[in-house]
C-alpha cells in the first residue's frame, strides 16, 4: 500500500504502466525500466485505498511545513487563498460502478506566501461555490485571512466569518445596480476607506449556516488597480493602523497565486489526464497530484534557504518536478540513503530560476483549453 500511494504521489501524467516502470526503475537507481507490477495489480491496489487517505497525508505535510516555518504569516496572520477551477477529465464511455462525471470542479484553499494548497476537493458542477467554501471554513480559525473574489460576497458568509473570528477580504463592487448598498454608496463618495455596517443575513440562512441573524461591521477600503480600474476590498481587519488601507491592494492581489497554482497543476501535472474511471481514481489522482504539486513547492523553499539566490529571481517550478521525479520513489519510501542525492537535487533546483519583475502584467489571450482524450497522454 505504502509503494501505491508513493506511486501516485509522483506525479503520474503518463500510461499507467509506463509510469510503473519508471517508477519501479527509479526506485532501483537503473536507466531501464522495470517491470515489477502491473496495470491489473494497480487497480486492485487502488480500489483498497480509502478517499481521505492521500487528503490527510497532505494535512500532515502542511502541518508540518509550518510547524518548520515554510508558512510566512502577514501581520502575524496566514494568507489563505479560495478559488474554484472548472475540470474536464479525460474520460471515455463505460460500464464502471459509481464512474466519475467528466465536468466537475476543483475547489481549494491556497497558502500564497507558500505557494501551497492547504485543501482541495473535487465538486459537482451544479454545487455552489459558496458551499464548498463553507464545507473547508474548519480548517481556518482566529490567525488565518481569507481572500476571496466577486463571487463568494454575500451577508451570511461575513457574519459567519466574523462569528467564527477568521479574517477576510474580498472584493465586492459590481457593474449596475447590483451588490451591496453600502458598496455603491461608498463608490460616489471618494473615500479611500469607510466603516459600514451591513443588514443582517436572512434568518433561514442564518439557520442553515449557523450564523448570527444580525447587523455585521465591515470595512470598505477603495484600491486603484494598475490598469485605472477601481476596486472595492471589503474586509474584517477594522484596525486601520495596523491595517493601513495601502497594503490592502498588495493583499488582495496575492489571491491570484491560487489562480497560477491551478493553471500550473492543470498544464504540468495534466491535473485532467486520470488513471481510472471511476470517482474514487479522480479523487485520488486529484488529490495525489496537489501533494506532487506541494512537495515541489516545499522543495523550492528548501533550496532557496540553503542555496540563497537573488531577490529578483524566482525558481523554476516545472524544473523542479524534473529533478524530484527520479528521486521520489527513493524518497517516499525511503529504500536508500538519498540525503546527498536530496542535496544535490536542491543546488540543481536552485540554480535554475528566471528573472521576475515585480508589477508586470500579462494578459492572458483568449484560446481554446486543452482538453485532451484518455488515451492521449504524454510520452
């Protein structure tokens, strides 16, 4: 069971029997591959294998990383990042039990400062975002700042926030007549910052989430984007001069690591391309590919502390997972002493960065996703 969860932690983009070899060829440090198990053995392997397994494993290695300082606060407070992504897996026609749906969504809480996601789940596409929000709001409390975009503002998630004392901030201005009163008035005053209170949220709302069916004070402050356009950040953090309204700009704009980390683990780690059909093997794979993700993440911190580099360089992240893949099985299961090959791993990790400019804005072009078949996996 240990070899299985090893094997799926690697990252696996290819077929699955060629990721076996390799794996199998990594773990013995040869060139060739290696044929010790088979596609069959896997999938009785992995049907045994509960959901939560490699969702807990993940916890342990966030609990840990903070625990080692990886985890940059702000103010004091963690940065935690939500967002959904929209996923079409690659599947094909078939007669599986309990088989997985091919659109469903990608819901996760991201740690910007590093650069690793502290949760993800896999969603229908008819559940609402602010549900699976609510469904992960356990794993925050009193030290953490939520950060969320348009989409999540509504009057019982700030009241079920401020109830449960996490931090936030999201923006909240919409075209029209549409929003928030407060936020509209607030927008023809001029203010750079304002403290309002909100109405209270609809007492069967305030039932069904748990929430004090009362007034909640928030505070609105004003950011000028780059490009001209105005923002309206709407947050807990009342305290204007521990807070000051100017770093609320740079605060919001950290969400949008959570929008590269899908992106990343959707082009790097074919986060699409699964190896099996049924909703468990989605589950798995999903959730095997964020700790992949998290573990070249956590690698990236290592070799920059021991390997320091300059302040305008940033590692290569998709370098990264080249170096760690042969290095992995070894790694997980700890079948050789593989602390100079680690070593060496972290000064190759560290010696490849690019240069990066703080401010720069690149738009992204409107282009068809690749959404590629079962059968058309990488090489």
């Amino acid at each position: 069971m240990f070899a299985l969860v090893a094997v799926l932690l690697s990252g696996m983009r290819k077929s699955i029997q060629s990721e076996l070899d390799e794996f199998f060829a990594h773990l013995e440090q040869r060139a060739q591959l290696a044929r010790h198990v088979s596609e069959r053995a896997f999938f009785g392997a992995r049907a045994k294998l509960a959901a939560n397994a490699i969702p807990l494993l993940n916890e342990w290695l966030l609990q840990e990383s903070d625990r080692r300082g990886f985890v940059p606060r702000w103010h004091g407070l963690r940065l935690v990042a939500a967002d959904a992504s929209t996923l079409k897996f690659g599947h094909r026609a078939s007669h599986v039990p309990r088989a997985a749906s091919t659109d469903q969504i990608a819901f996760g809480l991201f740690l910007p400062g590093a650069e690793m996601m502290l949760a993800a789940s896999l969603h229908s596409i008819h559940e609402n975002e602010r549900q699976m929000l609510f469904q992960h709001l356990d794993l925050l409390g009193s030290g953490d700042v939520l950060l969320m975009d348009r989409g999540y503002p509504c009057r019982w998630l700030v009241a079920l926030l401020n109830h449960r004392g996490i931090g936030f901030c999201m923006r909240v201005e919409k075209e029209g007549n549409t929003g928030f009163a407060c936020v509209r008035d607030f927008l023809r005053t001029g203010l750079q910052e304002k403290i309002v209170t909100l109405a209270a949220p609809d007492k069967a709302d305030a039932a069904d989430y748990e929430c004090p069916a009362t007034a909640q004070t928030v505070r609105l402050v004003r950011h000028v984007a780059s490009t001209g356009k105005v923002r309206v950040l709407m947050t807990n953090l009342l305290d204007s001069e521990l807070f000051p309204a100017a770093d609320f700009g740079d605060l919001y704009h950290k969400r949008w690591r959570i929008e590269e980390a899908f992106k990343r683990l959707k082009t790097r780690l074919n986060l699409e391309h699964v190896s099996g059909l049924s909703q468990l093997a989605a589950m798995q794979d999903f959730s095997a590919k964020i700790i992949c993700d998290n573990l070249q993440a956590l690698a990236a911190a290592a070799a920059t502390n021991d390997f320091p580099i300059a302040p305008t360089r940033r590692v290569n992240r998709t370098y990264a997972h080249t170096v760690l893949k042969p290095l992995l099985p070894s790694l997980l299961l700890r079948c050789a002493d593989v602390i100079d090959l680690l070593r060496d791993a972290l000064m190759l990790i560290a010696r490849k960065t690019y240069f990066h400019k703080p401010g720069q804005s690149k738009a992204r072009k409107k282009q068809a996703k690749p959404h590629k078949p079962m059968t058309q996996k990488p090489c």
